[in-house]
C-alpha cells in the first residue's frame, strides 16, 4: 500500500511527501527502496505515483512529458498528461 501525502501550504508552495515501502503482489512481500521514489517531478509537474515502481522510472527516464500543458491542472492531466504517459507505456 503506498501513501503519497500533498499539502499547498499558505505562501502556495506544495509540499508532497510518500513512504518508501514497495510491496510484490505475488509473493506478499515488502522491501523499501531509497532509488525508486513514489513522488518524482519533470518539467515543473510534481508526479506522485503508486502501485507498480516501473512507472517512476519510466516517468523520470524514459517518457517526454509533452512540452505545452494547459493552465488548468485537472484538464492537462486528463488531456495531455496521462495520454502521453499511456502511449509511452504501450
């Protein structure tokens, strides 16, 4: 189970915090890893990830986010965000 916490504090900086607890669905086991983070940022977008640690690392090495995203937060991740990520992906 991740945790993955995100507060805008009052000057309007956002502070986003996670454990570090990776768990195998197959076996049932857990182990922390300090090299993959849950919460990782790419172009001035904060990225808090939880389930499977491959998509962290496929945000912070291997996907371009898209260059122009819209001024409003939810319709960039629903529109241009996400869509990219799922075409990297495959």
């Amino acid at each position: 189970m991740t945790t993955i916490v995100a507060a805008i504090a009052a000057n309007g900086d956002i502070h986003m915090a996670a454990d570090v607890r990776y768990s195998e669905l197959e076996t049932g086991q857990y182990w922390e890893s300090e090299n993959t983070p849950k919460i990782t940022a790419r172009n001035n977008i904060a990225y808090g990830v939880a389930g499977d640690q491959q998509l962290v690392q496929h945000i912070m090495y291997g996907w371009e986010p898209p260059d122009t995203v819209s001024w409003d937060p939810f319709i960039a991740m629903h529109t241009q965000i996400m869509p990219s990520l799922r075409e990297h992906i495959g």
